[in-house]
C-alpha cells in the first residue's frame, strides 16, 4: 500500500551541532535500511527546500506511523500524508 | 531532470457530459503516450480525490510547461510545481 | 484498517430538486448498506454544518477510494482523510 | 451529548525529559480513567502526527470543558473542538 | 447550555427578489419567535456586514442543530459555532 | 456603542509562576471592576479554550482601545475586535 | 469616531453593463456627498485593484454601518473595519 | 507620491525594558520629524492593537524604504505596503 | 521606479472564445507597446500557470495603476503588487 | 534555465552581531560573485522588507539547488521558486 508523504524538517537553531550531526546521521543510515527493504519507495530532495517528497510501500496505516515515529528527526517534522492508488490512466506496473 | 507535479482536476458541474467525456479520453491518451516517452515517470491518483501527484522527467522549464500546456485538462486545473533533486540519502539510482 | 474522513457537502443552488432528493437518496441508501457491512464504521453530523464525520474501516487505500468514489454526492464534496491508528492511551478494543 | 475534539501536542523542544514523561503518564492515567467512565468514548492517533481525534460523551459544554482543563498535557495542546448529532443515514445506535 | 454562533448570510446575486423578500421575512419571524421563548438569547448585527454574532440557550447540540437547520437562511449561511462557559471572573449572573 | 471582543490569551511557557499569578489576579480584579461598572457587558469563556468572547459598552473607540491596553494581560492577547449594531429583526432591549 | 475601512469591489461579471454604469454613478454622487459632509474623510484608491482605502468620520458604530449600508454597491463588497484612535506620536491633529 | 503602510510591532518579549524603553522614544522622535517635514502624513494606532495605519508621501520607492529602514522598530515589525492613488470620487484635494 | 507585478489570468470559462481570443490578441498588443516603450521591462510566463511575473518602470504609483487599468484582461486578473529597490549586493546597473 | 526566487531573510534576533555581520558579509560576497558568473541574473529588494525577488539562470534543477544550499543565509530564509519560460507576447530577448 502507497502512501505520498512530504517532510519538512526544522531543526532548532540552537540545537548542539553535534548532537543535530548524529540525527542526521542516524536519519541517513534508517532512510537507507528502508530504502533497502523497499518500505521507502521513493526519496527526492524538494528543490531549494530543506524538505522531501517520499512515497512508502507498507503493510498498513499503523506500519506506517509506526516507520515515521522511529525516524531520529520525527519530532523537528512537519509531516503530510496523502494514500496514493493506481491511476486509471498509468501504464506503470510499478506505481501501485 | 524531475519536476513533482500536484494536479486536482476541477471540471465545472454544467459541462456537457460528452464533452467532459471526449477531453477525459484526450487526457488519458496523451498521458499514456507521455509515460511510454518517459516523460510523465510516476502518475498516482491521490485517494479520495479527483487529484493525482506526478513526477516529470523533461529537459527544461520551457519543456515542463510546454508539456502541461498541451494537456486537454489544464484549463481545470489547479497545479503546484516543485523541482526535485537527488536526496543524499537516496540509494535508489532511478529517483533523479 | 481505519480512515477518518471529513465530508463536506455543496450542492449547487441552482440543481433540480428533483435530482438533489435523488442523490441524496441514493446516497442514503449506499451509506446503510456500508454501514451494515462493517465498512462505514461512524457516521456522525457535525452541528450546524451540512457535513460529516466519517470512520471508514477498509482493507486498503485502493478500497477506501473506491468507496467514496462510488457515493453518489462524491462530486459534490470538499473531502479530508486521516489514517488511524490505535492510540497507545486507548482502553477501547474497537477503535482499532 | 456528543463531541469530536482534535488535539495536537506540542511540546516545547526544550522541555525537561522528566517533566515531559511525568506529564504523559499523569495524560494516559487520566485518559484511561475517562475512558473507562465512559467519558472518553473514542480515542485514536492520527497516522504520522503527535494528535489524535476524539469523541467525549458529556452532560454539558461546561463538562466538556472542565474534562479538557484538567488534562495535564491541555497546556501544550491546540484544541478544536465540534458538536456531533445522530446523522439521518447512521444506523449505529451509539453513535449518538 | 450557551452557544455562541456566528452566521454570515450570502445570498446569491441571482436569486429572485421575492423569493428573497419571502425568505428574509419568515427568517425574521422565527427569529423573534425564538428569541421569545429564550432560545436565541443575543442577536446583533456585524457592524459593516451582512452577518450576526448570536448566542443560543438550547438543550443539547441535537437541539442547536435542529434550531440552526430550519432557519430559513440557513441555505445560504456560513456558520461558526463555539460552546460558552462561564468565565472564572464573570459577574453576571445571565451568562451562564 | 456595544463592541464584541475574541481575546486569546498565550502566556510564554516559561514565564515566571508568580508573575503569571500576579498577572491573573490583577486581570481578574479589573475585569470585575469593569463589569460592575457596565462596560465589560459579557464575558463568556469559550469552552476547551484559554480564550473569550466579550461585549465592551464604550462611549468611543478611544475608550475600547484605553480599556483594553489596561488590562494585566493585554500583551499575552490575541484580540478580535467588532463593532456591534441592533439587529433588524432584534427583539432583546438590552442587545444595544 | 475614525474608522478605517477597506472595500474591495467584485461586480459580477454578467451584470448588465448599463446595470453596473448606473450603480457606479449612484455610488460616487453618495460618494462626494458624504465627502462634503465630512462623514468620508479620506478615500483612496489602491493602486492596480478595484478597491479603496478610506477613513470614515462618524458618531458611532450604528452610524457606520448606516452608512455602509446605503452604499449603492455594498452588496457587491467586501469589507473589512478596524477603529482609528490618536496615536500616542502623532502630532496632526486632524488624525483623531 | 503615497504609500499606505500598515505595522504590527511584536517586540519579543525577553527584551530588556530598558532597550525597549529607549526604542520607543527614539521611534517616537523620529516619527514627529518624519510628520513635521510632511513625509508621514497621517498616523493612527489601531484600536486594540500595537499596530497602526500610516500614510507616507514620498518622492520614490526607494524613499519610502529608506525611511522604514531607518525606523528604530524596523527590525520587530510586521509590514505592508500598497501605493495609494487619487481616487476618481475623491473631491479631497490633499488625498493625492 | 521599479514594480514588482504577478498577474494570474482568470477567464471565466464560458467567455465566448471570440471575444476571449480579442481580448487576447489586445492585450498582447499593447504589452508589446509598452515593452518598446521600456515600461514593462521584464514579462515571464510562470512555469505551468496562466500567470506572469513582470517588472514595470513608471514615473510613479499613479502611472503604474494607470498602466495596469488599460491592460484588457485587467478585469480578469489577481495583481499582487511590490515596489523594488536597488539591493545592497546588486552588481547590476539596470536593476534599478 | 531560469528560476523566480523569493528570499525572506529571518535571522534570529538573539544571533550575536558579530556572526550576524560575518554571514551578511559571506552571503554579499557570494551574491556579487554569481552575479558576475551570470548565474544571479536579477537582485533586486522588496522595497519595506527585508527580502528580495531574485531571478537565477542555471543549468538544471539541482544547479539551483546547490546554488541556494551554499548561501551563507540559507538556513535563516523562507524560499519561494517558480519555474520562468518566456512569454509568449514577451518582445524582450534576455527574458529567457
């Protein structure tokens, strides 16, 4: 099951660098892990923002949350989902 | 290079029906060949909403517009627009 | 799984009564019927609004689209969907 | 008498860890009392955000208001708040 | 219990003046009528506007809804409702 | 000349107990004081809200502005102001 | 009293031309009448919009709405008003 | 040449008095200047807000930004700008 | 002086396409006379939108308006409007 | 490729003054340095504001992206992009 999501991350100016480097961090080795097992479908930077665009293949509403909640940066997020479906007129066998 | 297009369709309720059907299957039709070009990549259908997100694959600004130009829906339309670049925590060698 | 769904109605001024009384029928009959099954789980009025609060129970986002594309007033409404999950505070078996 | 609230936490980043667990015990003991009493009739998160949609059954507007106040984590929480009516097409005997 | 309800009347340009006329008058009337027996315990006008600022003395929200749906402008109303209390430093004995 | 008032009132998180107590009291005080004499006419709180709805009795808009800039809490508020005229179909006295 | 009021002026676009000249013309005869009174103290217009900013000079709240009313294109409007008070900087002392 | 300006100043409220105490008069001096020599032609304060109307006349766009940057409160206020034109109902000679 | 001008075009969709391709084909007349001219400097179609950005230098606020009330979409368009002025780090000599 | 950009500039007002001046230095010598590349096409300030429309012409989405990351300024600005194609009545040659 799809579902579109945009993050938009807003980390406290006077937040310890170094306490941000390791967020970041663990954020980037999570994203990846997910990206492996095929949960983060999709990852794309917004231009110009400090902010994506993301597409997640999960099993179920509450496996989702379930994936933002333990995301490092989750609490500096602002989050909108939106669940995506086939559309009548894709030929992409893999959008759905 | 991708643009992330949000598309609602927003068709005035006193179109005549044949109308409305004839640009519906315009639309699909140039949106089938565009995704066989490669140019219209991802097309989802936003659940519960005559609205879809996309992701473009066009060599310019002037080719993006020039694209969304020609759609038969464009004049019911509203649409956001945002670039979109590789997120460095992307391992997936097709979202760019 | 568990959608709750905002549904704001806007019937146009100038629709023949006739029609209206029909739609609205029709949609009367569609919302038991998906009441019985199990599908449309909470339906309330919102006070003073002719609009309503919604908890769907379905088995995808695929089936919770194809649910409110198929109600007769779909057209006419302005529509919000939120997932649901089980709230970790929560005593109460059903609202899962 | 029936109420749908929204309540979205927030937190301050700077809050002490201990303040804030303290805090969100007293919140789910309470939560759960109401729950139990029947106050608190439905109870769910709402998928990837720090809120959750709830519908409390009370005697009045200011009974409403009193079990809002009390909450501990009420300081934190933006409220909106909306009346809800037995809807004309429900055939849920206790969604009213 | 008091509710306080703000309605702004938008009539649409193109409805025929008797039938405005007709509408305006019987809203009217019930409006006094309410306000006789207690149920509408504050109505005035927005300074500048085609819209009201009111309080209702009803017995539940059922009974505000129903009150609010057989205004005869409903139809071509915005409506924004907020439940009162009594406010911890009040004094008058009525606004409650 | 009646005019109605939204005041929401945000105390900082981190202000200083005491002061936020003192800063009460005095509030509660002069409020009181303006009730009796008649110029703070109604004074409700809007349920689920640190927030109220006020009807000031002035003799201009130089006094609404010197009452309210006297208040104890007046740099916490937000502040909605309103002119209020009789309402054409109006049956209450006092209502003006 | 000083009010600050802004109109913004939406004519339908199918008024009938001769319609609209004559509203226009009624509208800036009552214009430069209440000019000469002294009751429309200022009036500009807002460069690139079909709107005004204007300063009314009146005995009371019910006086500006009076005279609002009687605007030959109120109904086509919007409004908003906010009270003018001396500013405590000010030394035009025809600003009060 | 008229510029309409509206400002909302928020003065954090961590500052020290003592500062603010000293922007304020010097902002206070610098507006009776601005008014004596005819560049700020009118100054009302908003009721109920720490916000007021201005109307400047100046020779230029860089002018009036001239003279707002130079302004002590500069950097705590909300601004809006809209040129102002003779209106064509105007008979006030000095509105332009 | 320099204007800062976004204009979204917004014809209604049933304007009778003849006197929509005039309106058009005059409008494109004069926007290329004022280009000669050196009044409108600058005219971008925004990417995807029925909208351009544009730059105009006038003599003053009055000569923008005047210019802007000519153009024969004028009464079909959102204006939003900002004065430019020479920026600090602008190397830029025609940027005034 | 060009790009319409709106900087709004925030910068903390408890930054110490001396990095303030440092970044505002780095981010002018910057802003000078692309200007002379070409690649900062437009600068110009929002007159009242401390913002500016910019208007950059890069080779792609991602040129964008890295241009506006390097900004000394980045992390304190709100960043509005738009897509610029020429103007189908545009006479003006550099205006793509």
């Amino acid at each position: 099951m799809l579902f579109h999501v945009k993050m938009t991350v807003k980390i406290p100016a006077d937040m310890d660098p170094q306490v941000a480097a390791r967020l970041k961090a663990d954020e980037k080795e999570l994203a990846q892990r997910l990206q492996q097992k095929g949960t983060w479908r999709h990852l794309w930077r917004i231009a110009g923002h400090y902010a994506n665009y993301s597409v997640f293949d999960v099993e179920s509403v509450e496996a989702l949350h379930d994936t933002l909640m333990q995301l490092p940066l989750f609490p500096y997020m602002d989050i909108e989902i939106n669940g995506l479906c086939r559309h009548p007129s894709s030929i992409h066998t893999d959008d759905r």
